[in-house]
C-alpha cells in the first residue's frame, strides 16, 4: 500500500503488469485511466469483475514481453510478484521503459533471493530507468521505485 503512495495524482494513465486478480485496482483513482495485463485469461476474466468501480478501466490478455501500446503512453507502470515470473527480466524492462514517458514512474516488487541489489540496479540501468525508492519490505521481497531517465547517473546509492 505504501508504494501505491507514489502514483501520479488523477487523469493519468497507469499501467498494472501482471495484474492477476485486478487486487490493485481499488488503490487506484477511478479518474486514472487503468490498464491490466495478464498473460493468463483465467486472471483477466477475474480482474475484468474488479472493474465495475473504474470507469476508464481495461484488462487485457498479453505477453508482457510484447506489450500492445505505442511509445511513451503511461504515467506509471506497477508490476508486483512479477519479475520472479518472467523468463527474459531485461527484455521486460525494456518493454516498461519503452511504454512509460519520460520521468515516469515505475514501481515493482521483486524477491530478493532472484534480484539482489547489484542485479536490480544493473537491469534498471539497462533499460534506462534510475532507481529512485529500494525498500525491503519483508525478508524476502524488495519494493523498488524508480524513473524513466534519458540519462543515467553512476551514483546509485
């Protein structure tokens, strides 16, 4: 919930990778656009019950590897027990800095034991995406916030 804190106010478009079950979406503002992607139709049929409270909201099955939006479209990207999931992680990230617009927010959860600190940080660089926020949020997860940058500064810490 804390991480949800840092989403841009209303009338922005959020993206929710991996949404599963549309859990997110009551912390989300009815006035944001909302889309989630879940590469499994079970979840997104779940999800799309969610959706009676969100007027701009959509689910949709894809591949989050090859998502179906042009360039620099949202405001924020959230992808919670996500990156655990993924076979190819950098192409993912690649995929969220490329829908995301500049000094956009990215926000994930990620298991510690697959994505230490060095590993995450290296990924985000990769992708053009500063880390902003690291937070262990239990001694297994790490909530992590970050940028959409077209530059990216050495000092990570």
């Amino acid at each position: 919930h804390a991480a949800l804190q840092h989403l841009p106010e209303t009338n922005k478009a959020i993206l929710d990778l991996g949404c599963g079950p549309g859990l997110l979406f009551s912390f989300i503002s009815t006035k944001s656009l909302l889309v989630g992607i879940d590469l499994s139709s079970q979840m997104v049929m779940r999800a799309a019950r969610r959706l009676h409270a969100h007027p701009k909201g959509h689910v949709i099955c894809a591949d989050v590897d090859y998502l179906p939006f042009r360039d620099s479209i949202f405001n924020a990207v959230l992808a919670f027990t996500l990156f655990q999931n993924v076979g190819t992680p950098h192409t993912t990230l690649q995929e969220v800095s490329r829908v995301l617009k500049k000094n956009s927010i990215f926000i994930l959860s990620a298991l510690k034991s697959v994505f230490p600190y060095d590993v995450i940080v290296n990924l985000l660089r990769q992708s053009h995406l500063h880390l902003t926020t690291w937070l262990s949020t239990t001694s297994k997860d790490s909530l992590i916030i970050c940028k959409k940058v077209t530059f990216y500064s050495k000092n990570t810490r």
